[in-house]
C-alpha cells in the first residue's frame, strides 16, 4: 500500500526523522495551511485541500502551475481541514499515514486531532502523529504493536474512548502482563524501553502509544 504524508497547520520547527527521507512513492497531502509547510522544507504536495482560508492566491497559483490537484471546500462546513485530509487518505486506500504539524499551538485543534486519528473510520490508516522527536501511535485491541525505538526511549500507554483491557508489555522497564489501565490515570506514563524489541499487546479497547524518542541515534 502506498504510504501518505499528511502535512496539518499547527506548529513545526524540523521534519520528523520518519519522514527526512521521503519516497517517491510517497503521496504528499497538504491540509489546507500545511501547504506552507511542505513550501518551508522543499516538498511539493500532490494534493491540497480543505477551505483554503489560510493560503495567499499567489501561493495557490504557484502551486496550480506546478500542476498539484488542489480541492477546495466551502469555508462553512463540518469537517476540520484535516478531517477531510484524512478522509482522502481513507478513500484513496492510503496506508500508513503519518501526520506532522497537528500538535502544538492552539489545545483545541491538538486535542481535537488526536481525537480525530483515534476514530474507527480511520483504523484502516494506521495512522502516525509525528512532531519532532515525539510520535503517537494508535493500538485498538486485539492486536498489537512493535515499537520501533530504542533503548533509553520513553513510552507512554494512555487509554481513551475508556479503560484498555489485557495489556501485555514486553522490552520496558516497568512491564504489564494482562494488566488493565484505566481511562484517566496516569499509570502508563514515562515507561521506558530497557529491550531492541519492544513491543504491546492489548485485549480490548484503544490506547495512544507515545514515544518520546531520547536523542541516542
């Protein structure tokens, strides 16, 4: 499947190590501003969408000659920019998805697009968030996942949309075996990788896994 990036127009300073090195075959989507982004670091996207509000018609233009599919919405709708970025991304059977500059800013939209990745109707995305040396992913059970990290890395396993039932850890310091973590509490905060082959395994429910990678690269 092919692997889209999904450019957002919240805060960024540096593209993620995930994506430094794009593909070619990656499909680039900007989510209305985020066009501004792929501009700051060189990239042209394959598509920009959303209300457009945030863009200048010179850069529209520009972008228009460079031949990039832009699809524009009415301003007054319901769905974030972003949303409808990954709607796309949905429709045109993309996966993975990383988002980058969807975190920071303003709290609304930040929570607001955590919330969005975690719907069920983008579960076939395998949707990522990255944000300098932070990455979010996304575990609804039963399944689980291998942490691509390293040793020293913070991991953080915190519940949503309820409690995370049967929770198996394995490579962290503070390991679970079949264990439950409630919605709210902050018991699976600041583990921490001790293995080169962590990995999580859940039961039921849906846990954000959130790397906090430690600059050992």
């Amino acid at each position: 499947m092919t692997r889209a990036i999904i450019f957002a127009n919240g805060q960024m300073e540096s593209l993620p190590a995930a994506i430094r090195a794009i593909l070619p075959s990656d499909f680039i989507i900007a989510a209305d501003g985020g066009a501004s982004h792929c501009q700051a670091f060189g990239i042209t996207p394959n598509i920009i969408i959303g209300d457009l509000d945030s863009l200048h018609q010179a850069q529209l233009s520009a972008y228009r000659s460079a031949g990039v599919e832009i699809i524009q919405h009415p301003s007054r709708k319901d769905e974030t920019d972003l949303e409808l970025a990954l709607q796309l991304a949905s429709d045109r059977k993309f996966a993975p998805v990383f988002i980058v500059a969807a975190l920071g800013a303003r709290w609304d939209m930040t929570i607001s697009n955590v919330f969005l990745a975690v719907q069920e109707k983008f579960a076939d995305l395998h949707i990522r968030l990255l944000d300098g040396d932070q990455e979010i992913a996304f575990l609804r059970g039963e399944a689980s996942l291998h942490i691509d990290g390293r040793q020293g890395d913070t991991l953080s396993l915190l519940p949503v949309n309820g409690d995370a039932v049967g929770i198996t850890t394995r490579g962290l310091e503070y390991p679970l075996v079949g264990e439950d973590l409630n919605f709210g509490s902050p018991r699976g905060v600041s583990n921490r990788i001790v293995d080169a082959h962590a990995q999580v395994s859940l039961k039921t429910g849906i846990i954000l896994v959130c790397l906090l990678k430690s600059g050992n690269e």
